[in-house]
C-alpha cells in the first residue's frame, strides 16, 4: 500500500512511518519544514514539502495522488494560537479531506483527540482545541466519499508500547502509549471493515489486531 501521513513529522507520524515502511508500505509524510525530511528518510519515508495552512487543494491532491489511504495527524501543538487550532488542527483536516476526494483516495484515518466536539463551550485555548477536532471529525464524517475512521487517543505517553489496548466507541479516559496510537493506525489503514466508526484508545487488555478486527466486525 502507498499511504500519505499528514503532519509527517509528528510523534505519532513517525512512529507509523517505521512501521509501515517495515512491513514493505510505502510512505511519504507532508511536512511544512523542509530540514524534517532526513527525519522521515530515516523512519523510512518519502518526505512531501507543503504548507497544510496556505497550499492549495489542487497541490495536496497532486501530492496524494496514487495513495491507498491517507492520515491525518498534523496538530498545531502545544503552546500554539486559538486562531491555529482553526487552521491546522480543523482547516488542514478539512483540505486534506478535500484533496483526498479530488485524487480519488478513499480511506481517510483521522487523528483526533478524546472529547472532541464541535459544541464544546468555553474560553481556553484547550476548549478551542477540542471544538476545531470535533468540527474536523463532522466534516470528515460527513462525506460519502471517504472510507473514514476517528480514532480519539486517550493521553498521550511516550512509554514503551505494550501492544495491548482498549478499543471502543466509549472507553472512559486513561493513558496509551504513542507506540500503541501508531500501531492502532497501522492496522485500521489495512482493515477496511473498521472503516465508518469512530472509536476511542486507551490502553487495555487486548491485542492490537484483535482489537482493531473487533470493530471491524461491529463489536
């Protein structure tokens, strides 16, 4: 498979670059910063220099074209704006979702986050955070022509992953390795059954590819 990560350059992002590349995929990460790609060379994939918040649709489509899934796990990041949670964390979501539909790409994995919602109310930069995921969630959702999956991690540790999970539409909050977010994502881009659910991460007993085949079957 040839599958394009957006935010290439993320914790989560190389981590399923290593991955994929191992198992023989073939990778490319969108990145903004043109010093990451020896980053992405070295996790074993093909480095894309594009700007999520100005590049035009047609430019990420040329970029996607080719691809058998994308994922989305660009974020502004910490520290970062209101005004760039609308522009990364929502607006790229969105393009990237645009861009996937031009080039005829249809399984779209998308990187969101434990209590997103659009309708979240409050001040704070994190509630603006988790209104730009949520909105970005329901834009994604909404279009017939992607093969979609949420996946809304718990809290993000950079603990060796376990391999074990819990993998449900609600699992109540708790911590999961940026191994096992990776690995999780691995999965879901080669199980199309799991496509159309969004689902919640946290770590749990079960193995990765059982939990990933549960929801696949509706479990």
């Amino acid at each position: 498979m040839r599958i394009v990560i957006a935010g290439g350059h993320g914790q989560i992002a190389l981590r399923l670059e290593r991955l994929l590349a191992a198992r023989g995929d073939e990778v490319a990460g969108i990145i903004r910063k043109p010093e990451q790609a020896e980053d992405l060379r070295a996790a074993g994939a093909e480095a894309v220099v594009l700007d999520l918040e100005s590049a035009p649709v047609d430019e990420v489509a040329g970029a996607l074209e080719g691809a058998d899934g994308v994922v989305f796990a660009a974020g502004a990041g910490p520290g970062s704006t209101v005004e760039r949670k609308e522009t990364v964390d929502k607006a790229a979501a969105v393009l990237l979702a645009d861009a996937a539909e031009r080039a005829g790409v249809r399984r779209y994995v998308i990187v969101s986050s434990m209590g997103a919602d659009a309708g979240r109310e409050g001040d704070e930069v994190f509630d603006a955070y988790l209104r730009a995921k949520g909105a970005a969630d329901d834009a994604v959702r909404s279009r017939p022509a992607l093969d979609w999956t949420v996946l809304r991690p718990g809290m993000l540790k950079n603990d060796a992953g376990t391999g074990l999970v819990r993998l449900e539409e609600k699992t109540g909050r708790g911590p999961v390795p940026r191994d096992d977010v990776a690995a999780v994502l691995a999965e879901l881009l080669r199980t199309p059954g799991a496509a159309g659910r969004t689902v919640e991460l946290i770590s749990g007993p079960t193995p990765v590819a059982d939990a990933v085949a549960a929801i696949a079957a509706g479990r």
